[in-house]
C-alpha cells in the first residue's frame, strides 16, 4: 500500500476546509437536505439579479434544471461585482513565449470585454443565444471573446488551437455559429505560427451560417483578407464605447458548448449553463485550490479545453483572483520555463497534466533545483491517472515536500472538480484522487448498480444531479441520453455514468482506473477511436481498420492502429503508408490523433455475426493477457498471428 501525506499544517490552519472533521460535516450536510446545501451555496456566492424560484428541477430527468427563474450575468459574477472592491487588482498576468507580458487589471479586463460586446453587437449583430467560434492562441483575447460573448448572452465554442480545417469546419457547422474570431497566429517553440489560413480554409465549405471573421493581430505575419467577411480586432476595438450593460440571463440559458470525444460518432457538444456552472467554477477555485486575496494562480491548460474555460478564465474570475495565462510551450527556450515562471511571479497555486510532469521530469530531473519555488503552496494535476513516480517528483522537487497535491479528477461534461483532495484537509496518497466534494454523490458502481467492494474495479458513477453538469449534447438530445444516463442505474434508476472504471483501496480512497469505452486518452486529451477509425479508412488502400490505445510513458496513451491492407502487393509500401495515413489524420483531426504505432495484420478478430472484438485488440496493445474467450470468433486463430506480429 501506498504512503499517506498529511496536509501542511501551517497551511490547514488558514485554509477554508481545514480537516477532515469539516469535511465530513459538509458531506453529511449535503445527504442530508441535498437541496437546502445546494440552496445555500448559490445564495451565498452567486450576486443575483432575481432571485431563483426552485433549487432542482427533476421533473424531466435527466435533462435537470437548477435556480429556475434565477437572474445573472456571468460576467457581473466574473467582473463587474469586483469594481467595488478589486478594480485595480491584476486580474489576468500574461506571458508572451517571448517574454513580453502584459498586466490586465479587473478594470482594464471590464472595458475590454465591454468593448468586444460592443462590437460583437453592433458591427456583427450578435445577439443573446446566437453561437460564436473562437479559435484563438492563448492571448489575452481569447479570455476577452469569452466574456463578451457570455456579456451579451452568445453562446461561445472554442475550438483548440491544435485541431484542424476540417475538424473546425465540422464544428462551426454543428453549432450553426455567426462568427468566428480568431488571431493570425502566435508563437510556439521560438517561431510564428498561422491561425488564420486554417480558418480561411474551413469555411471554403458548408459554412454559409458564418458570414464574419474577426481577426486579432498577434505574430502580424502576412495574411489573406476576405473583404466583406474578415475584420481587424486591433483596428476597431477603440472605436466602440467601454460601457455594455449585460444581458440578463437565465441560469439555465447555456453559457459555452466544448466539443469532446465519445465512443462512437462524431465529436459531441458539451452544453453548459450559466448558473449552475459559474457556482462550481468559484466554489472549487475557492476549496479545492484554497485561493487566498493576494495569490497568485496558475493553470497551464489551453483554453481550448474545459480546464482553461473553468480554471484559467472562469473560476478565477469569478472569485477575483489573479490569473496568470502563458502563450508558448513548458521546453521554450529550456526545461526551467515554467519554475522560472513560478519564481518570477511568486505562484501560489500551480495547476498541470501528469503528461507535462512526466516530460519536464525526464528533460530536467534536477532543473526546478535552480529557481526558488517556495512561494508554491497547492499542487494540482488533472486529465489522466499520475503515475506514483511522477507525483512523488512533483510533491518532492517541486512542492518541496511542503505542498498539498489535488490530484482533481474531472471531465468535460462535469464543468469542474468532482473528486480531489482538500488541500487544507485531506490527508493525499500517490494516485488517488481520494474522496467526492461535498454535495457530488460519486459512486462505483457494479453492473447491477450494486457498490463494488474494496479493491474491485466498478463504473464511476454520480447518482444524483450536480449544478455544473452537462445540460444536453448541442442538437443531440437522444445521444445526451444515451451517452450519459443509458448504461448505468441505480434502483432502477438511470443514474450519470463517466465512462471511467474505478476502486476503493483498502482505505475507501477512489483509485481511477481509466476509460472503460472506446476513448483514448493522449495526453490528457480525450480521442475517440471511431473518430480516428473514420478517417483511416478513407484511405483508399485500406480495408479495414482497428484503433486503440498502447500505454505511452509521457503521453499516459499513444495511439495504435491495426490496418488490414487491400490487397497483398500493398505490403511491401507500408512506409509510405504510414507517412500517408499520418496526413489524412493530421487534415481530418489535427497533430493531436497523429498514429504512434501502426501493425500491418492480414485480419481482425470478428464475431461470426462480424462485430471486431475490440476488447482483444485493446489487450493486445496493452500487452495485457487476453481474458476473453475466443472460441466463438469467425477465425480464433487471427489473434494468435496478431500477437506474434505484435510481438516482433
Ligand atoms: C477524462 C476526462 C477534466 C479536464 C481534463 C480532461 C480522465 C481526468 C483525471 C484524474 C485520472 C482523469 C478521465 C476522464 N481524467 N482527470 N485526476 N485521474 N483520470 O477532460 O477531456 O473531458 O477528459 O480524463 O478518464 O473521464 P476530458
């Protein structure tokens, strides 16, 4: 059994939950008078503008509704209740690759946002509930596009900087969008990069809804304009008026859509709320990182993914912290980047992916050694299971021993923490994200909807509603449904399943197993192996084509893909092949899915009725024992030549 860390004490006595005694109260609070612990929070941290009629609305699960009738702004909660009190704090501390930085106060942030409102509304006709794209490298922009669109009650889609023309055309098209904003590039690795080129690309197609593109000048690289469609942020932002009054909206008026991975189709919009989800966003800013007035916060995700929208612009915001936001890469212009950056800006709380760690451990073991990190007090680490070795580096080199580690898990669909260490009060194990926030009913489940006992794995499950959950799949009610409630009950009821397995170990502490669908995990980002299988088989010299996932020793997951080739001459062009199959994926998707691993097979194992036994080929890749039985397969023998060409 693993070692157990207590939480600093100097730290506990300051910090908002400070043992496990006020732990366990919450959580008692919260099964006892579920809605009443619900009612309270939302009084307390949310500045209404009407208050809500009900807490919960059940009525149509599991589409859930929470503070019906209830009023807000996100961007009153995020900005405009803080001029009182925060006006001149830093709001966002940003950091160009280059070096260059920028300090954006609660005020400056209030008039640019408001600004971008204007323009949105006024030159673009942007109105409440109407879906705007952005596609943007990390630059304070991005954060302003944002809260504008939330300012007037649009309806956000971020597209990761890293996807492609085609996977941004199918999403800009999903989502119906008016506008697309993004920048000419930015910069990566020391060198520009292009934005704006694969945005003029998407839209060649299918894109009649979007009929505007605004233009943020970062790396001010030659680009092409469109006259009538494309427009200059730089030039028109200080032509609008630094005043917007903010939409009122409804809490359940939807704030954001995310596009994610499922296990099968194509990728799905995450729909979230306006209430429910800026209550979560603060609260776990507030508890899990234990943010204190003067801190200052770091989170190293991308924007483009659910932990920059929760922790890097939103919860932040929110509770009136400083943000900081870094542009480029962790190895520019070496390994020390990110502890000189902690050095620098005295960060409090730092906030990363068990893929970075991996990779910054093995690059620099002994680098963090020259930068004074001791202003660090909480750790966090998020988007995949943290190897013990990698916790222990990062607990000892970079907390110095000294800092609490919340290993958070979490996931697209559930807007914020959900299970994770207290900092102040949990004592934290290597590889567990230890217990349920108070009030997030979280629970491993049998087949049967039975618990699982200590030790055995289970599906993670989450048996009651929570504020921040995903509201519906945009335009895809059935598969919201499906996806979510169509797998797991408990008491007969259809109960929200993760896609997750889990266990208790001995000490009842949650253990995250991984996905137990067909979603790979690359780096903390999610990939659907049918997405991927999608493209593969466009490829005119293939046949027929399988993707898992191989364990990866700094990406957590690779990709591995078995192709079955059209006829037998191909086999001597399988270089070729990979280079070819490469691009297709990299013009489909995006560098993200590009394959690590290709095996040329003459067959997959197949049901008699045809279905591929992707339970056999996920093991195989693993370098699992293969459990199944395969004496029902149309040819049992196909996944002994399999493992022998695996092998070699
Ligand atoms: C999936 C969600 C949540 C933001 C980043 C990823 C995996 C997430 C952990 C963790 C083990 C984790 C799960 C989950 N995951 N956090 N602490 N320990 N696994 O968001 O792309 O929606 O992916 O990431 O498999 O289902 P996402």
């Amino acid at each position: 059994m693993s070692q157990v860390f207590e939480p600093n004490r100097e730290f506990s006595k300051n910090a908002r939950i400070k043992n496990m005694c006020e732990y366990k109260e919450l959580r008692l609070q919260a099964e006892e008078d579920f809605e009443g612990y619900w009612d309270k929070l939302a009084k307390e941290k949310i500045d209404w503008f009407e208050p809500y009629d009900t807490v919960l609305d059940e009525s149509n699960a599991p589409f859930y509704s929470w503070f019906n009738g209830g009023k807000l702004n996100v961007t009153h909660q995020c900005l405009g209740r803080h001029l009182k009190t925060r006006k001149n704090k830093a709001a966002i501390i940003w950091e160009g690759e280059d070096g260059k930085k920028r300090i954006i106060t609660y005020l400056q942030l209030y008039y640019r946002v408001n600004r971008l409102a204007n323009l949105m509304k006024n030159q673009f006709n942007i109105k409440k509930g109407d879906r705007v794209v952005l596609y943007l490298p990390m630059i304070p922009e991005a954060a302003f596009a944002m809260l504008a669109c939330a300012k007037i009650g649009a309806v956000h889609s971020i597209v990761f900087g890293g996807f492609s023309a085609e996977a941004l055309r199918d999403r800009v098209i999903d989502a119906d969008a008016k506008l697309v904003i993004t920048a000419d590039g930015a910069f990566r690795r020391g060198q520009p990069y292009m934005l704006k080129p694969v945005v003029d690309e998407a839209l060649k197609e299918g894109c009649e809804c979007c009929k505007k593109v605004l233009i943020v000048q970062r790396n001010f690289e030659d680009i092409d304009y469109v006259p009538g469609r494309d427009y200059v942020y730089n030039e028109m932002i200080m032509n609008e008026s630094q005043h917007c009054d903010p939409e009122p909206m409804d809490s359940e008026d939807p704030l954001f859509l995310l596009y994610t991975s499922g296990s099968t189709g194509k990728p799905k919009g995450v729909q979230h709320s306006s209430a429910g989800y800026i209550l979560w966003a603060q609260y776990t800013m507030e508890h899990v990182f234990d943010v204190k007035e003067n801190d200052t916060f770091w989170c190293t995700a991308d924007v483009g993914w659910i932990t920059g929208h929760t922790y890097i612009v939103y919860g932040p915001l929110a509770m009136g912290a400083t943000t900081i936001m870094y542009e480029g890469v962790p190895t520019f212009p070496d390994v020390g980047r990110w502890w000189k950056m902690i050095e620098e800006h005295r960060v409090n709380q730092f906030y990363t992916a068990p893929t970075a760690i991996r990779l910054l451990h093995k690059l620099g073991a002994d680098e963090p050694k020259k930068y004074d990190l001791s202003s660090l007090q909480v750790l966090g680490t998020v988007g995949e299971p943290i190897n013990p070795d990698a916790w222990m580096w990062y607990y000892n080199e970079i907390g110095g021993g000294n800092c609490s580690i919340v290993d958070t898990w979490w996931q697209t669909e559930t807007g914020g923490h959900m299970i994770t260490p207290l900092p102040g009060a949990t004592p934290i194990k290597p590889g567990s994200a230890t217990f349920p926030l108070p009030g997030i009913m979280a629970e491993i489940i049998d087949e049967e909807g039975n618990p699982t006992p200590k030790g055995e794995k289970g599906f993670l499950c989450i048996t009651k509603p929570w504020p921040s959950m995903i509201r519906n799949i945009w335009g895809d009610s059935e598969r919201f449904v499906k996806s979510y409630f169509g797998d797991c009950k408990k008491d007969g009821k259809p109960v929200y399943f993760s896609g997750d397995g889990a266990m208790y170990d001995d000490d009842g502490y949650i253990v995250i197993t991984g996905r137990t669908d067909d979603v790979i995990n690359v780096s903390g980002h999610r990939l659907g192996t049918a997405e991927i299988e999608a493209v593969l088989a466009h490829h005119s010299n293939v046949a027929e084509v399988a993707v898992a996932g191989k364990p990866d020793d700094i990406k957590g997951e690779g990709i591995f893909a078995y192709i079955v080739l059209k006829g037998e001459d191909s086999i001597g062009e399988e270089i070729e092949m990979i280079q070819e199959l490469n691009k297709l994926i990299i013009k489909e998707i995006g560098n993200i899915a590009k394959l690590d691993d290709i095996l040329f097979v003459p067959g997959l194992p197949k049901t008699r009725s045809g279905k591929i036994m992707r339970r056999i080929l996920r093991s195989i890749a693993k370098g699992e024992a293969i459990t199944q039985d395969t004496s029902t397969l149309e040819d049992p023998s196909i996944v002994t030549t399999i493992e022998d060409l695996f092998k070699r």
